[in-house]
C-alpha cells in the first residue's frame, strides 16, 4: 500500500477500533454499582416477607432511598460515558468527512489528467514520442493512472460507508442519551417520593408501632368498606351527568373522590379486581374531568403531582407504604363543588356501604372501560 493509501485508510482503521474498543472498555465502577444494587433488591425482597412493623417499614424506605441513589449514580455514569461517546464521534466524523473531501478533489483531478489523455488519439501519442521505449512508458503511465481512480474509487467507498456507520452510531447514542436523561429525571422524582413518604410516616406515627398499625387498620377497612358494599341499582347516564356528592375518605385526607380506570366491560362485571386498574391520563384528557373547579398542574394530563386539588396520585405515593401491595390505585382529588360527574355516557352500578368509605358507581363505557367513583355521600 503506497504512502498516500495509508494516509486515507489508516484513519479509518483507528475508527473502527474506536468503535469495537468504547462498548468493551470495563468499567470497574459500573459493576460495583451493579453488585450493590443486587445486594439491596436482595435486601429489599427478604425485607418484604418479614412481619410489617415500623421499624421493617423504616428499613424499606431506607433501603429504597440508597437503592434509588445507587441507580440515579449509575444512570449518571451512563449519561457520562455516552456524552464523552459522542464527543469522540463527532470529532471522527469531521475527520472522515475532511477525507472523503481531500478524496474526492483528488479523484476529480485524476479523472480530469485520464479525460485529457483519452483525448489524445493513440496515433498522436505514438508521434509525439521519440521512440519505443518513450511509447511505452506512457502507456504505463496511463494503465496507472487508470489504476489509481480505481483506487481512489475504492477508498472514496470506503470512506463513505465507515462515514455513515458513524453517523448511525451518533444518531442511535443520541436517542439512547435522551432516554438515560428522562430515566434521571423521574429516577430523581421517585428519590423525592421515597424521602417523603418516610418524613411522612415518622410524623403520622411519632415513631410509634401502635400508631403506626392503627393507620394500617384504617387503610384496609378503606378497601374493605369498598368491597362490601352492596349494589343497589343501575341506570344508563349521559356524559356530565351527576353521579353523586364527594364523600369522605376515612384516615389522611377528609372529604375527597378516588377517582380510577379500568379494562373491563359489564359483563364481566363478578371479575372486577380493585388492584387491575390502568392509567387514567389520557381518557381523562379525551373525555372530561369527574369533578368541576378542580385546581390541577398545568401538565396533569401527562403526569401526576400533588398538591391543589390532587391529594394523591396513582402509584408510589408518601401514603401508599400502607397499602398492602404499597401501591395506590387511582387519583383522589377534591373541589369546592363537590358534585361528581359522569365522564363519559355508560351504564351506571350504584353501591351503598356502611359510610362514605364504601359508597362507589361503577360506570361501564362503550369502548370496554370502566370508570370507578368511590367515596360518595
């Protein structure tokens, strides 16, 4: 390989090394953070099958704080490693594409020399020579000259091809980087959940067991309440339609609705489970809110938080460590107006239970939805 071959091919040699060497290079970091989250899922999984005390409690939480630390620290290293990634892409595409240029001029001027010679006709070529052996030579020199853009050809596709693998290779780090930053970020709102639901169980407890499995007690006949409570009739409601008035909830927040989706049509009504519900954003979004007046965050739709009018959202809440699969399904919320409404027209099931715990409708939607209203007066 001539010397100017080398100039072209040795840059692409050292990318394709890049490339193979970035995903193999250990990082010793990377593994201990992964060995000591082994360590605390194990932790976290033994936890859950001891007795449900406060104290067990307490160590969850911890455990779930340091647990989620670890990962944010591992997704960070991650972000970082992909960021110094693209750097280092970005920098060899701007080399290969300074080659591609300088190959592509050269071969410009190799085919401009060849299209001068071709029009010279053999005759003339043979005439202006000064015999055999100056003939000769210059058919060399053209049969090189000839051979030479077949090799410039060659590397200009070569070039190109490792050009557009790298291209690929950015795009594809980009999209990965995007995903590892809203990881981080909803990594980091899930750590400020954990943190709040231990300072709220150690104010709502006062450290104190009994209080502690008192607030336990109150959680469950919640459930309870709802499960007992009988069916009294049904009829078929229009959207916007008055179901009922906001009752009361029992143990942490007085007067809300519990407001929930799930898959289910009427039919399979004896299958209803309380724990299958679904994300409720987007059906909400395309139909209308259960209650008027509400106070919600401007991307509700989206995501959930709370504060205003939503008392506690759907998932790992400050309150849902009394839950018995430490989840809270649904949305509660409150309003001024505590008249609650229809979403959308279906075959509204009325429930009665002792109190407003278990008072709920039950509206099953022509799509195969049902919308759950629980806590009524």
């Amino acid at each position: 390989m001539n010397e100017k071959n080398k100039q072209f091919f040795l840059p692409v040699l050292i990318i394709l090394w890049l490339l193979l060497a970035i995903p193999a290079i250990a990082d010793d970091t990377t593994t201990n953070l992964q060995n000591q989250i082994d360590q605390y899922n194990q932790k976290l999984q033994a936890l859950s099958r001891a007795k449900d005390t406060l104290a067990n409690q307490i160590s969850i939480l911890n455990s779930q704080i340091d647990l989620t630390i670890l990962k944010i620290s591992q997704t960070e290293i991650a972000i970082n490693t992909l960021k110094k990634d693209i750097s280092i892409l970005t920098e060899q595409i701007g080399k290969l594409d300074i080659s591609l240029n300088q190959i592509s001029n050269i071969f410009i001027q190799r085919v401009a020399e060849n299209y001068k010679l071709q029009k010279k006709p053999p005759i003339l070529l043979l005439i202006s020579t000064t015999g055999f052996n100056d003939f000769y030579e210059n058919y060399k020199y053209i049969s090189k000259l000839q051979q030479n853009n077949r090799n410039t050809l060659l590397e200009m596709e070569t070039v190109r091809t490792n050009y557009d693998l790298q291209k690929e290779a950015k795009v594809k780090k980009q999209q990965e980087l995007t995903d590892l930053q809203s990881n981080l970020s909803e990594q980091q709102k899930n750590l400020d959940r954990q943190k709040l639901s231990k300072t709220t169980l150690l104010q709502l407890t006062k450290n104190d067991e009994k209080k502690y499995q008192a607030l336990k007690a109150q959680a469950e006949n919640e459930l309870s309440a709802l499960l007992r409570a009988k069916f009294v009739g049904k009829r078929f409601v229009k959207k916007g339609e008055a179901l009922g008035l906001m009752g009361n909830s029992g143990y942490s927040f007085g007067d809300h609705l519990h407001f929930g989706l799930y898959n289910l049509r009427e039919e399979n009504l004896a299958d209803w489970s309380y724990t299958n519900d679904i994300s409720s954003f987007d059906y909400l979004k395309n139909h209308r809110l259960p209650m008027d007046d509400l106070d919600l965050p401007s991307d509700f739709f989206t995501s959930c938080h709370e504060g205003g009018s939503i008392t506690q959202c759907r998932g790992n809440t400050k309150y849902s460590y009394l839950y018995s699969d430490h989840f809270h399904h649904g949305i509660d919320m409150v309003s001024t107006n505590k008249t609650v409404y229809a979403v959308d027209d279906g075959e509204a099931y009325f429930f009665r239970g002792d109190s407003s715990l278990g008072n709920h409708v039950k509206l099953f939607h022509s799509d195969g939805k049902m919308t759950l209203y629980l806590h009524l007066q």
